[in-house]
C-alpha cells in the first residue's frame, strides 16, 4: 500500500492556473492494492503462524475427502471385482418349483417320474433332480442302529432327492459314496447324511455298516458328508431316494418339490427358459424356474449401496471440517482485530480483508484436500492388496478432492472474512 505523497508548487513564473493544476495532481491518493500473490503470501503467513491450530483446523477436512476419496475408490474396486468374483455356483444354478395351486387331478404331479432324464437333456445342464422334505408323523424321530449317541431318536429332517438332485448339491464325501440310479430304480433303502447330523447320531465310521431308522423304517448308510457346495441343509439332514421315500410314506400331495440344476456357466438363464416346458410340455405354467441374476445388475445394486452409506459419512465429514474452519477463522477474526484495523489505517480497504481471509481458510481447505487425497489413496491400495484387487481410483476423483477441500475451505470463511471486512479502524485501535 502506498501513503498519499504531495509535490511541491509550481514557481511563480507558472501562475496560479499552473500551480494548482500541479497541487491536485499532487494530492491525487494512489489506491492501495493487494495482488493474488499479497494474498497468497498472506493466507501461508497466517496458516504457518500457528501451525499446530492448523493442522487441527485441516483435520475435519482431511476426514471429509479422505474419506470422499476412499468411498470412490473402494466402490470403483469393489465394482470392478464383482464379474470377477461373482459367485460361480450361484451363476450356474436354476430352481424350479412347483407353483400349481388349483392343479386338475387328472394333470399328474408337477414333476413327471423321469424328471431328472429330461432336464439332463438340454444343453449346458450338468446334474438336475427333484428333492422335497419328507413329512414325518409327530412320533416319527430319527434314531441310529445299533447304538447311537440318540438311541432314544432326534428330530431330524429326513430329504427325499433323487440321484440327479445329490450331485447337483456338489457334495464332498468324508466316507463312502453316493447312491445312483440303480439304488433310485430298486427302491434300496439306504440314506447319506452328513458329517454333524452323522455325529448326533453317534455314527463315526461306515466300516459296521450302521443303519438309520426313520420311525421304524430302516436306511443303510452309505456316505457321509462333510460339505455341499449348493443347498447347505443338506449337511444336517437325512437324505434318502427319492423313490424309497414314495415307497415308504407315498406320493406327498403338497410336497413341495423343487428341482436343482447345476448348469455350464453361461447356460443357466437359458435353461431357466427351457426347463418348465421340458417337465411339463402340456402344463408349462405349473412351474417356475428361477435364474440366478444377472452379475451386471448385482455390480450397479452393490455400487448404489455402497455410494449411499459411504457419501453420507463423507459428505458428514466434509461439513464438520468446514463447521472447524469456520469456527476457527472467527476466532482468528477476534484475536487479530488490532492487526486488521491497522491494516485499515494503512490504507487497507474492506474488500482486501475479506480476500485476506478467505484465503487463509482457503488455504486451510486445500490443505486439508490434499493431505485427504493423500490419505484415500492410500487406503484404497492397502485394502485392495491385502484382498488381492486391482485398486482402481479415477483421476477426475483425484484432480477433483483437493478441490473440493478448497470450496468448502473458501464457504466456510465467507462469514468470517464478512466480519473482518466490518471492523472500524479507530475501534479496532483503541481496543
């Protein structure tokens, strides 16, 4: 800022005219004025006067788009990894249910007897079978031969599923095998359980051939599970064939029945088309095959989700970062009233305040943006290595925080720097 500076007079040969003309344009003020790097200088002067309350001020900040930072990526990444480490099992498998109510008696059941053998027909399809729970009398309990750790009997679901349905479960066996078409076609009585349910009923080994007894109907136990990839509640069941079961407690007239396939990846939406008719060329509308969905719609659903919580905890960050700097700059206000009425009676005009002031919470701001670029980019590389990922951040997310942190620094100082600008010189002075 420059003070008023005054010439001296024109000599007496000019005359009055010139004189005068030369005293006002000696008394014409220069306006005083604060340049983009005056103010610059400024906002890094009173940021780094008391670093430690700046730091602190940032830290709202820093939260606020580190978090905003580590939202976008983590939602970039994990979008990214969801075709990837979409559940195969659940891509390649189809259920269809029986949803007949008001079926006519002479329409049969919902599932034909060779179900199994004309699904397994159509392309891409690997295993499928029809399974139900049996419905068991209320004295009906489970018990183990011949001695158990439940000799008194459990209730234990026992599972009707043809051979088909068994594989299309994926079972892994502890002991044994799985029953086949041969066991289904006689009739055999004979059961796979698994390895829990196996253990409640104190059978260890296979090797004394043991025998379960379902009310008073005995199944040999031929295999024993120790993990499904489909359908879990298999584990703690008793599973027998599908035709055994008809032949002990008849044809359920509300089974329930449902088939499971186990398809080709790729192949089960169109399986799911072509299921229904297949059973059931006469009464396609009996049944109902459910696809699995579609990976790209589980991808947006996952990253609507994850954009929704996430932006709201950033955007609560963001405001309480700028709630601080706000905070902090009115105080800075008051304790510097004495410097800015000087300021103004230097020549310091009430525009240059308030750009003095918004430039330093500014400053805070982008500070803060940065160090909270900074910081999101750096969660999203560790949680994407520790789970093996490719961490994916877009640049215009990178470029755009540090802005960001700028804007809500520049927001939060409007009211502050309106303050500054309204201090009187002469009150300022006296205090």
């Amino acid at each position: 800022m420059r003070l008023p500076g005054f010439g001296r007079a024109g000599g007496g040969g000019g005359g009055d005219g010139g004189g005068g003309s030369a005293r006002r344009r000696a008394r014409v003020v220069e306006p005083s004025r604060f340049t983009p790097g005056d103010a610059l200088a400024e906002s890094l002067a009173g940021v780094l006067q008391r670093p430690a309350r700046s730091a602190l001020t940032a830290l709202g900040t820093v939260l606020g788009v580190g978090t905003f930072v580590a939202v976008l990526g983590l939602t970039a990444t994990t979008s990214s990894q969801i075709d990837a480490r979409f559940n195969v099992l659940s891509a390649t498998e189809v259920t269809v249910e029986d949803v007949a109510k008001d079926r006519n008696a002479f329409a049969g059941p919902g599932f034909p007897a060779d179900a199994d053998a004309r699904v397994e027909r159509l392309g891409g399809v690997r295993h499928a079978g029809v399974y139900y729970a049996v419905r068991l009398g209320e004295d009906d309990a489970v018990r183990s031969s011949p001695v158990g750790g439940a000799a008194e009997g459990e209730k234990i679901d026992v599972v009707a599923a043809s051979p088909g349905a068994l594989r299309a479960a994926g079972p892994t066996l502890v002991q044994g095998r799985l029953y086949d078409a041969y066991h289904s076609r006689t009739e055999e009585r004979v059961a796979v359980v698994g390895a829990s349910t196996a253990a409640r009923l104190g059978i260890t080994t296979l090797e004394t051939r043991p025998a379960v007894f379902v009310g008073d109907e005995p199944f040999t136990v031929i295999g024993i599970i120790g993990d499904v990839e489909r359908k879990a509640e298999l584990l703690m069941s008793v599973v027998v064939p599908r035709t055994s079961a008809e032949d002990v407690w008849g044809v359920p007239r509300e089974s329930g029945a449902r088939m499971l396939i186990a398809t080709d990846l790729g192949a089960a939406r169109q399986v799911a088309r072509l299921a229904p008719t297949a059973l059931r060329p006469d009464h396609p509308e009996y049944l109902e095959a459910v696809a699995p969905p579609d990976p790209r719609t589980l991808r947006t659903r996952v990253t609507s989700d994850l954009d929704q919580l996430f932006l709201v905890l950033a955007g609560i960050c963001l405001v309480i970062g700028a709630v601080g700097i706000a905070n902090t700059t009115l105080v800075a206000v008051l304790e510097r009233t004495g410097e800015i009425g000087l300021r103004r009676a230097l020549g310091a005009r009430g525009r240059h305040i308030t750009v003095q002031f918004l430039a330093e919470s500014g400053a805070l701001g982008a500070l803060g943006g940065l160090v909270g670029t900074s910081l999101g980019t750096i969660t999203v590389v560790v949680v994407a290595v520790v789970r093996d990922w490719t961490p994916v951040v877009h640049p215009a997310t990178v470029a755009a925080a540090p802005v960001i942190g700028l804007v809500i620094g520049v927001l939060a100082g409007i009211y502050p720097a309106w303050r500054a600008a309204r201090v009187e010189p002469a009150e300022a002075l006296r205090r």
